[in-house]
C-alpha cells in the first residue's frame, strides 16, 4: 500500500478532502522523523514505537579493496509492533 492509496483510503472512511488528509499524512510523518532525529521515540499506543536504536563502532571489510575499516557508532530508525498489532496481523493472513 502506498501513501497516495492510504490518503484515498482516510479520505474515503472520513468524507475528508484528500488534500486535507494528505496535509495530515505528511504532518505526521514528519512529526515522527524530527522526533526521531532528535533521539526521541515515538509511541503509538496500539499500534507501535518508532525506535532510535543505537549503533557501536564496529569494524568492517571493503571486499572489492580487500581493506579494513572503521564503521563508526551510528543511530538508526527501527519500528517495533505492538502485540495487539502482530497478533491481528498474524489471524488475517492465516485466513
């Protein structure tokens, strides 16, 4: 499902301007990525977290070089389902 089908989908649901939801749709996500860039997690009760995982300085090999070297520590983004979310998943797509 892309974004312009979630948008449609909003839209149809809640007889709202699809402009209007896709202002909304963008709002939000860029809500959760400054958030996200400021190392704070966002929690969607019922639906998920977004996580900033954090990322140790680990050493790595450039095969086409043959070549050591450091990646440094990094942050990065990562999303974690809540149970509710998983368990709904895992029923639809048995049926």
């Amino acid at each position: 499902m892309t974004k312009a089908e979630i948008v449609a989908e909003i839209a149809n649901k809640t007889n709202i301007e699809k402009l209007a939801v896709q202002q909304t749709v963008e709002a939000f996500m860029d809500a959760i990525k400054d958030a996200m860039a400021h190392g704070e997690n966002v929690y969607l009760r019922g639906f998920g977290s977004f996580i900033v995982k954090k990322r140790a300085e680990k050493t790595g090999r450039n095969i086409s070089k043959n070549t050591t070297i450091i990646i440094p520590a990094h942050n990065i983004p990562s999303f974690k389902p809540a149970k509710v979310f998983v368990n709904e998943v895992k029923n639809k797509v048995k049926k």
